[in-house]
C-alpha cells in the first residue's frame, strides 16, 4: 500500500529543483530525540520547504534518500491508515536502514498523537507540519509537551524574494542594479513574502489570488474552526487590525463604534475575536515594554492585506517589514513609550531602532530625539536618506543602516 508512495516521494525529493530559502536549521537536533514540528501561517510554501530541508540533510550526509518517508496526511483517508503497516512497507523496501519520518498535514489522521508518540518511543526522527486551522501551536504543545521542539517559518524574505526574482543583492551595484533592486523591494512592498505571486507578474491573477487568501482566512480559518456565529463582528475587527496596522490596539474604540451601529457584541467576545486572529497568523501584538499590560501595537503578517482597503502607507509597510524580520531572529521585542516613542527595542540585544522611510532635515531631530537618554545601540533604519555627512555626525553614537543592509544581514 505505502510502498509506491515511499518510493515515488524519494524520486520527487531527488529531482525537484528548487530556490533556496534563506531558512537555517539546526542539524544538531538530529542527535535528539525530539518531534520536530514546524509552524506557519498559510501561503508560506511549508511544503517546498520540507523538501529542502530534506535535500540538505541528505546533501550534509546525515540522512540518505532511502532513508526517508516523506507523506502528505492530506491524501490519504482518515480512518483507514495504518502506521503499523507503514513501518512494515518500509522494512520491506529498505531492511538495513532506519526511517525519517517527514508528516506533512499530520492533523489529517485520526489519532495522530498516539501514532506519533508510538514511533517517538522507537526514537525514530519524526518531522511533522500541520494546518494552523486546525490545529494550534498550544495544543500540538499539550499533545507532545517535552517532546516536541517548534520552528517558526514566516513567508518569504526579501532575500528570498529577490532569489525568485533572480536577482542577488551586492556591496558595490551599478546603477541600473540599484534601480532595479527598488523595484523588485516595490513589488515586494506590494505583495510581500507570497511565494506563489513571486512567480508571476500579472497583476490581476495577483489580485484575484490574494483576495481567495483572505476569504479562507475569514471562512475557513476563522468562521469553521471557532464556530463563529457573528461574521459581521468578526469582519469588522478584522477590517480594523488591517487598517490599525503598526498601531495601538483600542478594543474599547471598535466596541463603542459597534454599539453606534447597534450591533450587540461584549468586550469579551471582541477580546477572543482578537485572539483568533493571532492564532492563525493574521496578526500579531507588540506590547510597550514600560506598560505592557496597558498599551500595545498590531503588526500584520501579511501587510498586502492594506491594499484591500486602499492603504498604501509606504513607512507603514516599511516597519511591518522591520517588525517581521526581527521576529524571525529575536524573542523579546517591545517598542518603547514614555514621553517620547522608539518603534523596536530588542531586549536581547540591547538594542533600539527607529524606522524612517526617508531620513532628512525636516524629520531629523524628530526620530532621533528619543535615542539622547539612551546608552544602548541605536540604529536608524532608513529607506531613503536625504541628509549629509556632516548633518548626521550631530549624533555620533547612532548607526545608520540602509533597509537593504538591514533586510541582507
């Protein structure tokens, strides 16, 4: 039954060519025994990835092709799996030679967990993606506790956006490669991280792609799994963390315009509305590191989402890309207000950014103010900068990093 799928993938894995991804993993997990699981909002191309990421421990030589099961739960049906025979296929193709498992859409079969935890106790490698719609980062943690180790993977970077655009990012570029590194971070702006749109330039196949996206955010995503019977309320909160992009979250605001309209929802109902959100990836929170339980931000994590309501806020985008990069590399991000507001401060890091979409005379003193009682790193990130050399040593302490330098470290 599983033989021909075994073999069919490992031929797959082999030929498929790909763009590499600008996603590091760490290979030393391999001399653990843990469930690998990876998690991402939907359009990130998860499964593209796991075939990379197959690729290149097969490359490093710390599996073999024959080595790996690679199954999409999506295909088979849900009741008539049997791991016991999946394991029994195996050792009749390959007896000398111990399985990786890869399960991708794991939430598919019935009883995944008990399966799971079966062959973790025979300690075999076990890699496994599921549907945030179905199934949360929270529980997948209650199902394996301990067991399990959680990668994080976003949609494309801009380093990889510029890789599907066949385009690499150099120290020293003509002019015409400058001009046409603008255009492909405009796009990028425009579309973000989609991997699919990266691959074609029609606008209105764009288009019509990326409106299917948000209607399964809202039906699939949102509507089946939580059961939500108010779709008006829903769609409403979600317009406005579309629109309160890289701002504060004001729940007391949405609930009082609601009520003007007479349309009956509590602040809880609101409050767990917002909370869905953040489970399947839409949007995410930054809390004020002075007050975090009184102020804080929403960033999309797609921002194309803006174009839906006609926002087209280029510094908006500019810091919901900021915002994203570092997640992908830091835990403790905060911004910072008092009497004065810096957009990120990196507590890891020790670290404060103020992210400017063209730096000159007019804006100068206004961004950077905030870094004179700071003693940390302060780094302005700028997509343009109109000032001069002699304009910028006013405050010497203070890196200024092109966005393109920023989004290539």
């Amino acid at each position: 039954m599983f033989k021909q799928t075994i073999i069919e993938n490992q031929a797959k894995i082999k030929e498929i060519k790909l763009i590499k991804r600008d996603i590091s993993f760490d290979f030393d997990i391999l001399k653990l025994n843990k469930i690998v699981s990876f998690v991402w909002p939907r359009r990130a191309w998860k499964t593209f990835f796991m075939y990379q990421l197959v690729q290149e421990m097969i490359k490093e030589s710390f599996v073999k092709l024959e080595q790996i099961v690679f199954l999409d739960f999506a295909e088979f049906n849900k009741k008539d799996f049997d791991f016991d025979l999946l394991l029994e296929n195996f050792y009749e193709l390959f007896p000398n030679l111990e399985p990786i498992f890869i399960f991708d859409e794991v939430q598919e079969i019935n009883n995944f967990r008990a399966w799971i935890l079966k062959l973790f106790n025979k300690w075999f490698k076990i890699f496994i993606t599921w549907s945030n719609s179905n199934l949360l980062s929270s529980e997948l943690s209650t199902h394996f506790s301990w067991r399990n180790i959680e990668y994080m993977i976003y949609p494309l970077s801009f380093t990889d956006f510029c890789k599907f655009n066949n385009f690499e990012i150099a120290k020293n570029m003509t002019i015409n490669q400058k001009w046409a590194l603008k255009n492909i971070f405009s796009t990028y702006l425009d579309y973000w991280a989609f991997p699919e749109l990266a691959l074609t330039n029609n606008e209105n196949l764009k288009k019509s792609i990326l409106q299917n996206y948000f209607d399964i955010i809202i039906y699939k995503d949102l509507k089946e799994r939580y059961k939500i019977e108010n779709e008006y309320v829903m769609k409403y909160l979600t317009k406005k963390m579309i629109l309160s992009d890289t701002k504060d979250i004001n729940i007391n605001k949405i609930f009082n315009e609601l009520k003007s309209q007479n349309i009956e929802v509590s602040k809880n109902t609101l409050y767990n509305y917002l909370e869905y959100l953040i489970n399947i990836f839409f949007i995410e929170k930054l809390y004020n590191f002075y007050t975090p339980t009184w102020t804080t931000k929403v960033f999309l994590i797609d921002w194309w989402f803006l174009n839906i309501y006609n926002e087209n806020d280029l510094w908006k985008k500019l810091e919901n890309l900021v915002f994203i990069n570092l997640k992908n590399k830091y835990k403790n991000i905060h911004f910072l207000r008092g009497k004065k507001e810096i957009d990120f401060f990196v507590e890891s890091e020790n670290q404060f950014l103020q992210v400017v979409y063209n730096l000159n005379s007019e804006n100068y003193k206004r961004e950077l103010s905030p870094f004179e009682s700071i003693n940390w790193k302060k780094i302005i990130i700028y997509y343009e900068n109109n000032l001069t050399e002699e304009y910028m040593k006013k405050y010497k302490d203070i890196d200024y990093i092109n966005i393109f330098d920023f989004l290539s470290k």
